[in-house]
C-alpha cells in the first residue's frame, strides 16, 4: 500500500500538469471545455451529428480531441514508467487503483496515508 501511496505523489503531478495542458489546447483552439466534454460525450455514445451539424465545429472538435488523445498517451507511459521504476508490479498497482476507487475502506486508508506524508 505504502509503494501505491509514493507512486501516487508522482503521478499526481503528472496528471495535473496534463489536465492543465488538455485545457489550455482545448481553450487555444476555439472551444469551450464544457463544449467539447459534451462533444466528446456525444461521440462516444454516437450521436455527434445530433448534438452539432456544424461541419467546422466537428472539424475542429476533432482536430482537438487528436491533440488531447496524444497529452493522454503521453501521459500514459510517462505514468508506467514511474509505475515500472517504483517496482510495483502494474497489475498490483491497477488491483490497488481500482480498489481505492471502488472501496470506501480503501481510500480512507490511501487518503490518509497521502495526507500523513505532506
């Protein structure tokens, strides 16, 4: 748990900085965060075209959505890397991530874990 907890500090970081940056290319090109949140949504559930006809709106939705998809994979191995050289196994780490997500239990742990350490 305690390995989880370390790993955490340094992928907070990470995550942060890259959320920052999806912002910022979403805003520096010409849209909304809330608008292609729900651009995104439609997408994923298959209903772009009933959200916006605009061709230049979903032309620039994806233009953006390629640039945020790219943060996110760099993200990504930037996060297995301080997984891989913190030793944990990624299968434990995922085991341990998805339980802190799902266990009440387990956060409170985690959470306090994190706060005792700052």
């Amino acid at each position: 748990m305690e390995s989880f907890v370390q790993i955490n500090k340094e992928i907070m970081p990470v995550q942060e900085k890259v959320q920052q940056n999806m912002v910022k290319t979403i805003q520096d090109n010409g849209m909304e965060v809330p608008r292609f949140q729900e651009l995104a949504q439609a997408q994923s559930a298959g209903s772009l075209r009933e959200v916006t006809e605009d061709l230049d709106e979903i032309e620039k939705f994806n233009t953006i959505g390629q640039e945020v998809m790219k943060l996110q994979q760099d993200m990504q191995g930037e996060v297995q890397g301080i997984i891989e050289k913190n030793d944990l196994p990624a299968e434990k780490f995922d085991a341990i991530y998805m339980a802190y997500n799902t266990s009440p239990k387990v956060k409170e742990k985690v959470d306090k874990l994190l706060q005792e350490d700052q």
